[in-house]
C-alpha cells in the first residue's frame, strides 16, 4: 500500500475509528513522506517535534485560505476559527496569547487543585445516586464532559446552568478541525459557530453591565480599552475556542483513559493504591491513546526533515498520534506502560501553538483518574464504549458502565507513596 492509499484507508470510517494500524502502514515508507504533490505527511516523533518547533512552518493564514478555499469566509465555523490564537501566526498569535496566558499559569493551576478534586467527588456523587435510582450511568455524560466543562466555565464566568449547552454545540463546530469534511458537516460546524458566537456575545455584553473576576470580563476590558490589542472578532473567537478547546480535548483524554486504565486491571490497581503516580499515568495515557491525533502546517521557506525537503507553500499533516507510538522513540509504543522513563508525549503539540491548557488538562486528569478508581473499585463498562468517528479529536460517543460496590469510606483522596514497578 502506497501513502496515498494509506492516507485515503486513514480518512475512511474505519479508519478514523482505528487510526494505529493504518499509522504503521503509512510509517513503512519513512518518518516524513510525500503522499501527493506539495503535500506531506509525518509519522516520526523528532521529526514532528522540530517542525512544530520550526519557525518556518505555521498555521494556514487567510492568504492560504484564499488560494485554496475561496468561499471560506462564507462558514460561521472558518471564520470564527481563523479569527483566534488556534489558527493565527505570530505576531496576532503570540498578542492574542499573552492576553489569556495568565489564567493558566502554573501557579494558578496548582491553586485549583481543590477545587477540581470537591468537583470530581460530587459528580461521583451524582453516578452512585443515579445508580442507586436504577438509572442507566454513562461515566462520559455523568463526568468526564461535566468536570472539565465546569472548570474552564469557572475560569470564563459562564454561569453553571449554561454548561449543558456547550457539549452539543461544541460537537458540531469542532467538524471544522477534521482534515476532510463534507458539506453537509460543514453545516452542521457552521450551526454550532453561530450558536456559541450567539451565547459569547450575550456574555460580553452582560460583563460590559456587570464585571465579574472571570477571563471573560479581563480580556472585555482589553478590547474595550485598545481595540488594536484585541478586536471585536477576535473577543469572540477566542472565548469560543477557549471554552470548546478547554474540554473537548479533556473529555477525551478521560474517557480515552479510562477505556484503557480498565482494559489494564493489574495497572489501575496500582494508581488506586498510589494516587501519588497519577503524572506518570496521565503522560502514558497522553502517548498511548492521544485525545488529538493530529495537526497541520504550513511551510513559508525549504525546511528539511525527516531527509525529504519540503518546498516553499508544502502542506504537513503531522500524525501527533503517530508519533506518539514511534518506535524509535518509545521501545513497544504498542504496549501501554505507565512506568516508562519518559513519554513526552506530542499530544499537546509544541513551539509556539503548544497547548495553552495543557496543564488544566493534565490536573483535571490527574485528579480524575485516581479518585474514580478509589471511589468505585467496581467500575466497569457496559459492553464495547462507541467511539466518533472523528481523526483530529479522538475520543466517545457514550460509555454506559456499572459502578459495583462504592468503597467504604470513599470521600477524600489519600496520601500514596510511588510503589516499585509492578
């Protein structure tokens, strides 16, 4: 199989569903390949490092989109997007960055570390009550969406009971990040632009009314004070992609992580006693199942890697989760192992479009993963968990489980000690 038919098996259903065989196939031909004309794809994990790193690559601009999409300006969903830090260069993308980059300091994500924890108990809560009343529990909808919805509309002072809103509109934009899409996504993508631009414009002017200490009100008074440092547009746009990105990706890594935390008895026995090797955990989880299998680029000069050179304008679809599985870099990339020296994980990206809430997302997983198998040491999934058929935001649909036996005393999180390998 040649790339190009690999690259058409990976955009396929199927493929979409299970991407890790059709990596290997497309990985057969080298760390970087040329699967059409100015086109490349990239497997390798130095290789997608550097080129992410690589200040010669960046974002589609709107000159891009012209030349290769002229109607672009026409959909709810490019627009919107194009107009925030995700699809911005330098120098838009790093003024736009340091407006929010405050509220996902270190510093100020460890501080929310409580908080993240009395969340997740009172949705575990929630999961034993409806399993009490005989109600069917989907640990997706009852917790991994709901936890890291609530912590990002916390941070943008979206009031608590908007949060069921978000999940289906936040679904329907998110189609516009696949590599292909058709024009009936396209629409549903432009439906739920439309919608979340809606809500944001209310909540700006109700902050304008009403300030708040919330990110929402800080970067409305940024606009409102020097339009040149941050537009109207670009106000909205990325308050909607710090809201979708702020637990989409999350919600995935959870229910990712969890699939495969229970598909691992001895290990998940291991973090249940030990919550205290959660990071390792989250990093291996991160490499093993990413919740965001890829990214692109574009090269504005010749940039050589992988020994290909890739030409001025050259497209990159660099496979984040295949390089996650590099052999070369990781010994059995296949087998998931929480005691692995180090993962690094590309999950997150690098440079300058490195994740801005990689370390919420990291918290609220580390606190997640432990605490739920402390407190419902029985839980188990009911049957195989669907999954979306989605590349770029790997995650699923649904994932009915039973809770079995809560544990005894099973409010607050103990104190672990790292045990040897097991």
């Amino acid at each position: 199989m040649d790339a190009a038919e690999a690259l058409t098996l990976l955009m396929s259903p199927a493929g979409r569903v299970d991407p890790y065989p059709t990596y290997e196939r497309l990985r057969a031909h080298g760390p970087v390949v040329e699967a059409g004309p100015g086109f490349y794809v990239v497997t390798g994990y130095a290789e997608a490092d550097e080129l992410l790193r690589d200040p010669r690559l960046g974002v589609m601009d709107d000159a891009a989109r012209d030349r290769v999409w002229p109607g672009w300006r026409d959909s709810a969903a490019v627009t919107s997007i194009s107009r925030s830090m995700l699809r911005t260069n330098p120098p838009e993308h790093s003024r736009m960055r340091r407006l929010a980059a405050g509220a996902f300091s270190p510093r100020r994500i460890a501080g929310m570390r409580d908080v993240v924890t009395a969340q997740a108990d009172e949705l575990i809560d929630t999961m034993l009550d409806r399993a009490r009343r005989g109600d069917e529990v989907d640990v997706l909808a009852d917790f991994a969406y709901p936890l890291p919805v609530g912590v990002i509309c916390a941070l943008l002072g979206v009031p608590a009971a908007d949060r069921p809103l978000f999940r289906r509109w936040a679904a329907d934009l998110t189609g516009i990040l696949e590599p292909e899409i058709t024009p009936a996504e396209l629409a549903v993508a432009d439906r739920g632009a439309a919608e979340l631009r809606r809500y944001f414009t209310e909540l700006v002017e109700s902050r304008r009314r009403a300030p708040a200490d919330d990110l929402t009100t800080a970067l409305v008074r940024v606009h409102d004070a020097d339009g040149e440092r941050l537009s109207g547009d670009e106000l909205l746009a990325n308050l909607v992609v710090l809201l979708v990105a702020g637990f989409e990706t999350t919600t995935n890594l959870l229910g990712n992580g969890l699939v495969v935390l229970l598909a691992h008895p001895r290990a998940a026995d291991a973090l249940r006693e030990h919550p205290d090797l959660a990071p390792a955990y989250v990093e291996e989880l991160l490499r093993y199942d990413s919740p965001v299998q890829l990214t692109t680029r574009l090269s504005t000069d010749r940039v050589r890697a992988g020994g290909i050179d890739l030409p001025p304008g050259a497209w990159t679809l660099l496979l984040l989760g295949a390089a996650n599985r590099d052999p070369r870099r990781y010994p059995q990339p296949d087998r998931f192992d929480p005691w692995r020296a180090q993962a690094h994980p590309l999950s997150f990206g690098a440079g300058p479009h490195y994740c801005i809430g990689a370390g919420l997302a990291r918290l609220e997983a580390q606190v997640a993963f432990p605490l739920l198998l402390r407190r419902l040491p029985g839980l188990a999934l009911v049957g195989p968990p669907r999954r979306r058929t989605r590349l770029t935001l790997r995650g699923y649909e649904a994932m009915p489980v039973t809770l079995g036996t809560p544990a005894a005393a099973d409010r607050g999180t103990p104190a672990g000690a790292p045990p040897g390998t097991p």
